[in-house]
C-alpha cells in the first residue's frame, strides 16, 4: 500500500481515540494496518469501515464480545441474517431487563424522596439525636417507626 492514512486522522474521522484505535488493534478486533517505512501506521478505507462498524456497534449496547461476532458474521454471510437476529434478540431482552431495573430504582428514589420531603416540612426529626430514615434505610436498619418514638425508652 502505497497511501494510506495516519491513526490520527482515523481517530478524526471515526470519532475514536487514538488510544481506543490501538487497544482494538491489540485484542484482535480489528486488524494491524499497514506501516510506512518511518514506522506509522497507514490505514486504508477498509479499515476505516471496520473502526465505523465498531462504534455503530457500540452505540448500539454490543459489547466488544459481540462486536467480534458480528465482525465475523458481517464476513461470512451464509447463515449471518438468522445469528445476528439472535444477537439481536438478545441485545433488545438485556435492554428490556435495563430497562425494568431503571423503573423500579426510579420508583424507589421517588419514594425515598418523598420521606425526605415529608419529614423536613413536618420537622419530626430533632436536630440532634435522630438521623435521616433514608440514611437509616441504608445502613440495613430500616427507617424507625414515627408512632413509637416514646415508647422504645
């Protein structure tokens, strides 16, 4: 190869770091380019598209794991609609399950911001001696009751 580009203006046009480029390189996902005889090394637009596919990849939640199947079935497409709509499949139950996860912890912030609320527009808590139920919660002891705050003496 006679022309070829240099990994920083790679790094430009894919939106990639330089550094990001050659830790690619180094765990095999995509291939060594070529060097130049000052030792740069040149790549050519081949592996420009290889770097694109990876970040769209990415941006898509693959892992790097995934990404290298991919790679490989973007390769060999003889049976690669039916792996990748596994993959597929698979990516979009994971981001489901994100996604489930993400609504209850959302549930449970706005609960535990609302005691907050409460509790400091009723001033119930002394200043000195009670700590916040949020914090209490936290710390595996669950908030106290308000009712029986007397009683427990």
């Amino acid at each position: 190869m006679s022309q070829g580009i240099q990994i920083g203006k790679v790094a430009e046009r894919t939106g990639l770091s330089i550094d990001t480029i050659r830790f690619y390189q180094k765990i095999g996902l995509v291939k060594q380019p070529a060097g130049s005889e000052g030792g740069f090394r040149l790549f050519d637009d081949a592996d420009i598209k290889d770097l694109a596919f990876i970040k769209k990849a990415q941006e898509l939640g693959f892992s790097l794991i995934e990404i290298k199947q991919l790679s490989f079935l973007n390769q060999d497409h003889d049976h690669a609609c039916s792996q990748v709509r596994d993959l597929l499949s698979n990516k979009l139950k994971d981001v489901r399950e994100k996604a489930a996860q993400l609504s209850r912890l959302e549930t449970e912030l706005n609960k535990a911001l609302r005691q907050c609320n409460r509790d400091l527009h009723s001033h119930q808590r002394s200043a000195h001696g009670e700590c916040c139920p949020v914090l209490e919660a936290l710390e595996g002891g669950g908030p106290k009751p308000r009712s029986r705050q007397s009683s427990q003496d």
